[in-house]
C-alpha cells in the first residue's frame, strides 16, 4: 500500500553515463589512498550547500578513513547548487584555491548540461591531487569507503 505513495527516484544519468562516473572514481581510486564519493540529491537542505556537504560528508562517516583524506563532491540539482568538501589531511595539501577551481569547472560543465562528464573531469582532477599527496600503497592500502553514487531526495 505504502509503495503506491513513495517518489519514484529521479534519473539524473543514464546507466551508461552512471557506469562512467564510478568507473573514473575507481580508477582514480586505485592509485591513492583517497577516496571519492558523490552525493546527488534534489534540493539543498540548508542555505549553504558546504555546510550540507560537510553533513553529508560526516553523516556518511568519511571521516573515518586512516589518512583523513575523502572527498565528498556534492550537488542538488533542482536548487543548482554544489559543493567540494575535503577532510583534513587533503585539504591540508591542496587548500581552498584548488577546491574553488574545482567548483568552477564543474559550474562549467554543468551550465553545458554536461552533468556526467562534470563529475568525471572533477574526479580525475581530484583523483591527481590524491595521487600526488597520498600515493597508493601497495602493502596496505584498501578501498575505505563504497564507490557508488549516493542518491538523496
């Protein structure tokens, strides 16, 4: 009964282009201890979708991994907001200028309506940061966090 009621989820992507966003983050992921996650949801929660962004970010325990260094790329698609949230041992490295840039070339992206290819460019962007501050280590390293996209309401 309850089932005629629920929303039916919104399909931002296709298949193939959903396929693509978790592939990049995992071949991103292979070469780093970083780890990457999205956050899609329709409409930001709070004014500003940081502090919704750094919510999500800790309500999904990414600050848990052992070198403090997840990323949390967050949109709502209806409001046309984003946010780059990075944990501490990351941000330490790279700072707000790369994180602004990053936003920019998602804008970017996204104003084309490029939304799929957006989150791939961002990823590998990302992905060469982590690389470079937290090189993948053949003796421990293991994938921390899932690499699936999250989809809210």
């Amino acid at each position: 009964m309850f089932g005629l009621f629920q929303k039916k989820a919104v399909a931002y992507f296709s298949e193939q282009e959903k396929q693509a966003i978790v592939e990049a983050i995992r071949k991103a992921e292979q070469r780093t201890s970083g780890e990457i996650r999205i956050y899609i949801e329709s409409k930001c929660s709070l004014v500003n979708p940081v502090h919704r962004a750094k919510e999500l970010f800790f309500g999904l325990q990414m600050d848990k991994t052992a070198e403090r260094n997840a990323v949390l790329l967050y949109v709502a698609m209806k409001d046309r907001q984003l946010a780059v949230f990075g944990d501490e041992g990351i941000h330490q490295k790279v700072g707000y200028d790369f994180w602004n840039a990053e936003v920019k070339t998602m804008l970017s992206e996204f104003n084309l309506q490029h939304y799929a290819e957006g989150f791939i460019k961002i990823i590998n962007d990302i992905g060469e940061a982590l690389v470079t501050h937290f090189p993948y280590d053949h003796k421990g390293d293991r994938n921390e966090l899932p690499d699936d996209i999250v989809f809210g309401k």
